[in-house]
C-alpha cells in the first residue's frame, strides 16, 4: 500500500480530463507527456478554451454570448481575489491551479478577450491558438525564447486543422525537449494540411515522434 498523500480536492479531474480528451484529443495526447501537475495545469486550461469556443457552437445572438463570456471573466477574478470558485467544474480546477501558482489569471482573462473577438466579429481565424499554446508552454518553462515560433506554428496548425489551408506553414528548428507536451500536437497539421482525418493511433504515432524529436 502506497505512503503517498494527496491534497483533497472536490474537482472532477477524471470527468474534466475525459471531457478534453473527448472534445480537443490533439492537445490532450500532448498532454500526456507533461509532468502529473503541470498535466493538470494543461487539463484545465484546455477545458477553459473548450467552454469559450462553444460559445460560438451554442449561442446565436451576440447578446447571450457576450452574457457568456463576462460570466466566465467574473469567475476568474474571483479566483485570482481567493474567493470559492462558482459550481461550475471548470471554474474549480481553475481555482486549484491558480491557487497552486501554474496558472496566471491574467493569462486567462486575455483568453476570454481572444475568444469572445472571434465570437463577435464571426471569424474563427481569430481564435487565441497561439496564446493558448504560449500559456500552455509558460505552465511547463516560464522563461523561454520559443514565442515566435509558436505563434507562426500554432496559426498554421489551426487553420489546417479547420480545413482553411493546405499550407503547411513554416518549418521551425526542433522544439526545446520541456516544451514539448504543450506543442507536439502540431505535427498534425502536416495530416490535416493533406486533407486527412487522422485516426487516434496515427494521432499518437505522430505526436510522439514530435516529443521525440522536436520537430512540430
């Protein structure tokens, strides 16, 4: 029988992961290769981008939406002020991470304003990808000199997997090995800018050899 103690916590993780797994599995095998809590840190923030890009899937009237969205803008200031996150699962594995330091409210506040853009001007290609993808990276190594490639690579991978482009985008020099996790899942986009839909086996062959090579 293991020693090991683990803080309580009241935050489905496992529903909260099979959800992301469910619903954003590229970011989520990448995941995988993260440290337990930084995987969580990542876990969290993907499920946050999942509620704000539904607003666009579930609302049709730029009043709700914008309802929405200040709905979670108000949820995250409350976390960052200490106070009890809302009943909301999200809102409660944010809370834990941002009380544990792997996740900067500020970071996710600019989400809301990248998604909520998109939303209202209708236009998907503004969708905050590459911040989404700088966050993530900052959970794994807060200080690093990768930002320009993930911002050119994280736009091209995004409108490939859209189907937007066949362009591949631009070729980068291999990933630093602890940014990996955050980033390996843009190996896709050489899949989806030929226009396939890759299985999840395909999925994790080429993921994994991103992790292994850095080269996304």
């Amino acid at each position: 029988m293991s020693n090991e103690t683990r803080p309580l916590t009241r935050t489905p993780w496992a529903e909260i992961d099979k959800r992301v797994r469910r619903v954003d599995e590229d970011r989520w095998i990448s995941s995988r290769f993260a440290p337990p809590p930084q995987r969580r840190a990542l876990t969290a923030l993907y499920a946050l981008a999942y509620e704000l890009v539904r607003v666009q899937e579930v609302v049709s009237e730029e009043t709700l939406g914008l309802i929405r969205f200040q709905w979670w803008r108000e949820a995250i200031t409350e976390l960052e002020e200490g106070r009890p996150a809302r009943g909301h699962d999200v809102c409660m594995a944010l809370g834990e991470e941002i009380a544990a330091g792997r996740l900067k409210a500020g970071a996710l506040q600019k989400l809301v304003d990248g998604y909520q853009t998109a939303f209202t001007d209708q236009d998907r290609s503004k969708e905050p990808e590459a911040w989404i993808a700088l966050t993530a990276a900052n959970i794994l190594i807060p200080v690093h000199n990768w930002a320009e490639e993930i911002r050119g690579v994280s736009a091209a991978y995004a409108a490939s997997r859209r189907k937007a482009t066949q362009a591949f985008g631009p070729h980068v020099t291999p990933a630093p090995k602890p940014l990996r996790p955050a980033i390996a899942h843009f190996r896709l986009r050489k899949l989806y800018c030929e226009g396939r839909t890759p299985n999840p086996l395909t999925k994790r062959f080429s993921i994994m050899k991103a992790m292994n090579t850095g080269e996304v």
